[in-house]
C-alpha cells in the first residue's frame, strides 16, 4: 500500500463548500488506477500486488499486455474541481468477488464514472449491472487504447444499451485534462438528477 505523506497540496482550500464521493469503476486492466492517479492532487492511495500466473485463470490478461500488477482493494485520489467543490475518488475492482467492498464502498457515494474498453465491451455489463443493483448513477468513459478500434459514440451506446440520458464520451485516462472532462460529465449528470443548477 501506498499513501500520501502530508504537504501542501493534502490542505483543501478554505474556500470549499461541498465534497462529493465518486466511484471509479471498470472491469479489469481497463485503467482504474491510471485514472485516479493522472488526476489525484494528492499523492494517490494505491493497492497494486503482483500479478501471479495463477491468477491468470481468474482474471483474462487478454489486451492488457505488460501489466505486471493489479489493484486488490481500491484506489484513492482526490480533485477539486472549482473553489467550492471537491472530488473524492475510489477506484474499485469490477468483478463480482469485489461485490462486497463495492457495497461498502458505495455508502456515500453519488455516482460512478464507469471506464469501458471498446476492445472488450461485453466486459462492461457485469459492472453496470452491479451499479443498477446498487442504484447509483453513472456516466460511461471509453479509455482509448493504441489498437482501440474506431466505434462511433452512436454505436457504443446502443451495445452497452444505455440510457439516453447516460453521459458517454471518450477520455485518455493518462491525461489529467481528458480524465476531468469526464468527471464534469458525471457531475453535471448527477446534479441534473437532482435539480440542482449545473454549473461544475
Ligand atoms: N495506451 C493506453 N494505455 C493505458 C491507458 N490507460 C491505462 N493504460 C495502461 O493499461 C494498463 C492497465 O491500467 P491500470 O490503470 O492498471 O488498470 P486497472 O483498471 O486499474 O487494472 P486493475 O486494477 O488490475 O483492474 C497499464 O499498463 C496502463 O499504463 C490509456 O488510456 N492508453
Ligand atoms: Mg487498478
């Protein structure tokens, strides 16, 4: 494990009015952890163990070439996002042996930000239907890889059977201006749930 050690950037401005809890949540190797970390203000809180062959029959390695560790609990950043707002992220493992700390972790939480491979798309829906479940609102976010073939927005939704009202856009989860583009996304999705103005 690997956490923050105090420093100026640990202090939120005093300014800050509302934090909000967010999921971060994806199917394996689909980038979790890079995306709280290319965002996090905070050194982010991080859970990477070795990846074991063994574990090769648990979880496809397939598209995630290289990968030598994975995330065993969650990850942890923090964004503001304006003078008033601040973001608390929780990455969290997709698969259903998570469901429990999911179930945890979702206390709290206003939404999730749902990373999707196009490369392996069918491997959204286990993770969607636990937020269904769980009735939390979401936003999808397609984290382009090198070889991501090239699937319209249009196309995307209608496999993944989105809502219409479900933000979908495309995001680099390495890139700290894409990776918060994304989040206004969801934000300004959750606050038009809840009729506050939108203004994130
Ligand atoms: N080319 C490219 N590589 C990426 C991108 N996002 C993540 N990666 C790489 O993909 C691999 C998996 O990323 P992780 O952030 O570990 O994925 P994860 O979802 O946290 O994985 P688990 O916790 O094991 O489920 C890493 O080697 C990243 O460097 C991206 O947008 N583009
Ligand atoms: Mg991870």
């Amino acid at each position: 494990m690997d956490c923050a050690p105090a420093s100026e950037a640990a202090y939120l401005p005093a300014s800050v009015r509302t934090a909000v809890k967010l999921l971060v949540v994806g199917h394996f190797a689909v980038g979790k952890t890079t995306f709280v970390g290319a965002l996090s203000e905070i050194r982010p809180l991080r859970t990477e163990e070795v990846m074991t062959r063994a574990g090769a029959f648990v979880d496809d390695v397939t598209g995630a070439r290289g990968k030598a560790t994975t995330t065993v609990a969650l990850d942890f950043g923090r964004v503001t996002l304006n003078d008033t707002l601040v973001l608390y992220l929780f990455g969290a493992p997709g698969q259903r042996r998570f469901t429990r700390l999911w179930r945890d972790l979702t206390r709290g939480a206003l939404g999730a930000l749902v990373l999707a491979d196009t490369r392996r798309l069918d491997r959204s829906f286990e993770v969607m239907g636990l937020l269904e479940e769980l009735e939390l609102p979401y936003a999808v976010a397609l984290n382009e890889f090198d070889d991501t073939p090239g699937y319209g927005l249009d196309e995307v939704r209608e496999a993944l059977d989105l809502l219409p009202s479900t933000p979908l856009l495309r995001c680099d989860a390495r890139d700290r201006v894409s990776a918060t583009g994304t989040l206004i996304a969801l934000v300004t999705h959750l606050l038009a749930r809840t009729g506050e103005p939108e203004e994130a």
